[in-house]
C-alpha cells in the first residue's frame, strides 16, 4: 500500500498529517508513505526529522499574492510542479494522495485526480484556504476539522493534532500555577506589547506570567526586559504543548495547529486571532470556538490594556467561568480525529 500525503509552506498544512502518519505506519505490514512539500516551507525539517516518511519530494513553489509579477511567476510554478507530480506519482503508483493544503498540494493532488488516482483533502481552518477552495470540486472526499460545509464528499473528522496532544498529556499532572501568553511563531507586537506593559499589574495580582515574544521581537527589545521570577519571557520554546500544559490559561493566536493543541488540553484561553493572515481565517477559527463559549475572543483591533488584563485575570481566577469553558471543550475537542482520519482513508481504498 502506497500513500502520498502533500502539503506545506507552513507548518500548520503539516503538523495534521503527522499523527495520521505514525497510525498508519504501525499496521502490519507498515504502507509505503510518500511526501510532497515545499523547499522554502518550514516543513521540510519537521517532515525530515519525524522518520515517518518512505521518500520526501520538494517542490520549488510559492503561494499567489498582490503582487501581478510574482503571482505570475506563482503560475510558472505551479504548471512545472504539476507536471513534474504527474511523473512522480505515475513512478509511485499510489493508491491514495492526500492534500493537507498549502503550495505544494494543489499541483499534487490535481496531478493525482487527473490520473484517477482517489484523492481528499484535509482544511484545518474554519474557512477554506486558496488550495482547498481550488481542489475541492476536482477530489473524491473532504476532510474537514470544523463544520463548514455540507455536501456528499464532506467529512467532519476534527484535527488529527487534537488526538496526538490529548493521548499525549491526558495521564500527566500539571501545575497550573501561571497565565501563558504567546504570539504564534513569529510573534505578535501588539501582543508582546500590552503583556510587557501590564507587567506591573500581574505581578500585583499575583499572576504568574511566561510571556513567549518570537525571535524577532525577543532580538530588538530584549535588553528592555526585566525579567523577575513572576514574569519570565522567552524568545521561543521547543515543546509549546508542554508549556501549554503546565499553565492554568493561556492567551494566543487562533492558528489551526495552536487552537488543536489548546482544545487537546482543555485550557481555557483569551484568543486574539492575527489580522495579517489570507482569508481572516483565524477570526473564523476563533469565533467557531468562542461562539460555543469554549474560548474568550477580543479582535486586536479592539484590544485595549483594559479588556486584555480583565479577560486574562478572568480566566485565571474566575471558577465559574473557568469550570464552564472547560465543561464546553470536552464536548467541542473532537479527540477521536485521528482514527476518523484514518477510517475515511481506509473507506476509500477499500472502494477501489
């Protein structure tokens, strides 16, 4: 059995696969699992270190933007790439190839449905992204993480991320003892910013605070910190899951991969969705949660140092609020979303 997953330019497009990936490679005898992703993504090394994969395939690939010069070399890219998938997957033969979204699954996957080769994809986002919206018509099956549309080739199966970090963390103690505030992996000015000046107020209260600010930001200001015992900031950490467990609460970004491990671990959170990402799709993410009352939201456009330190204490202190949105993610965190990955995969093999 043959499996092409293909994905990237960012690691959100990939993190999902990876779990689904380590199932199915303990069957007996184990598949033949491929990968196709981009050779500017951040994958590549993550997809490089995992070990899961039989052969991985990178493609020289950019996304589309505003601008008319480089949206045209996009499409040079793109029919290269395609072209350059037809020949890789008629040599693979698989009997599946799953697009995770991003650059390098929209000439993979059209290459493998052009070759009747079965096909699906998998959105992480409460919104479709450029690849899936294109690919979505053209494939045999739809793997979605919320519930966003509805139709015969649709499938809500969650994020196989939510099901790693849960079996990961679901027997381990944690400590609970601190509010952990962080921008996603480039960091988030305005974020850093407000948590930096309201410092002073924490520590009044009491509140414990790790304050992860990205490299960037960490570089320009960090000679401004003072850092004490009760606000400790780092510039990035290895393992944010592990941090995320420790903690009592978190404030965040609404990335797919972040709200996954956020719901994994039943935390309840302030989410602050990035303003400069396509499609607004973290607001999206954001609201699908912070409507079922599973998170607390405020828009960065409305953030204020008032609103920030009233929700993050809320979240901290606030039993019954805390109680409610705990109670609500254990019914909102799809954990089973892995084996429902798998199971769709394995409904469409078997269908020939």
């Amino acid at each position: 059995m043959r499996i092409v997953f293909a994905g990237g330019g960012t690691l959100g497009h990939v993190i999902p696969a990876l779990p689904v990936a380590r199932e199915l490679k303990k069957r007996m005898p184990p598949p033949k699992l491929f990968f196709i992703g981009t050779k500017s993504g951040l994958e590549k090394e993550r997809i490089k270190i995992c070990g899961l994969f039989d052969e991985i395939h990178l493609l020289d690939a950019a996304g589309f933007q505003k601008n008319a010069f480089r949206n045209l070399l996009a499409l040079f890219k793109f029919a290269r790439n395609y072209h350059h998938c037809r020949k890789l997957l008629k040599k693979i033969r698989p009997a599946i190839v799953v697009g995770m979204g991003g650059y390098a699954s929209a000439p993979a996957v059209l290459a493998a449905s052009r070759l009747k080769i079965k096909t699906a994809i998998h959105e992480q986002n409460a919104s479709y992204g450029l690849a899936n919206k294109f690919l979505k018509k053209r494939v045999d099956r739809i793997l979605l993480a919320y519930d966003i549309d509805r139709g015969k080739k649709t499938r809500l199966v969650g994020n196989p991320r939510t099901s790693e970090i849960y079996r990961k963390y679901k027997n381990k103690p944690s400590s609970e003892d601190f509010l952990l505030i962080v921008g996603g992996s480039r960091g988030a000015k305005r974020i850093n910013d407000l948590a930096l000046g309201l410092k002073e107020e924490f520590i009044k209260r009491g509140i414990k605070v790790v304050l992860i600010t990205g490299s960037a930001y960490y570089r320009k200001n960090h000679k401004n910190f003072k850092e004490t015992n009760d606000f400790v900031v780092k510039d990035f950490v290895e393992d944010l899951p592990e941090l995320m467990h420790a903690a009592r609460a978190v404030v965040s970004r609404s990335g797919a991969t972040t709200l996954a491990e956020i719901m994994a671990l039943r935390k309840p959170s302030l989410l602050i969705p990035s303003p400069n990402v396509a499609g607004n799709h973290q607001e999206k993410n954001a609201l699908e949660i912070a409507k079922k009352e599973g998170a607390l939201m405020i828009r960065e456009s409305e953030l204020t140092p008032d609103n920030f330190l009233s929700a993050a204490l809320s979240l901290m202190v606030d039993r019954e609020l805390r109680k409610k949105i705990i109670t609500n993610l254990n019914w909102i965190a799809d954990l089973d979303a892995c084996n429902k990955f798998t199971k769709e995969l394995d409904e469409m093999m078997v269908s020939g």
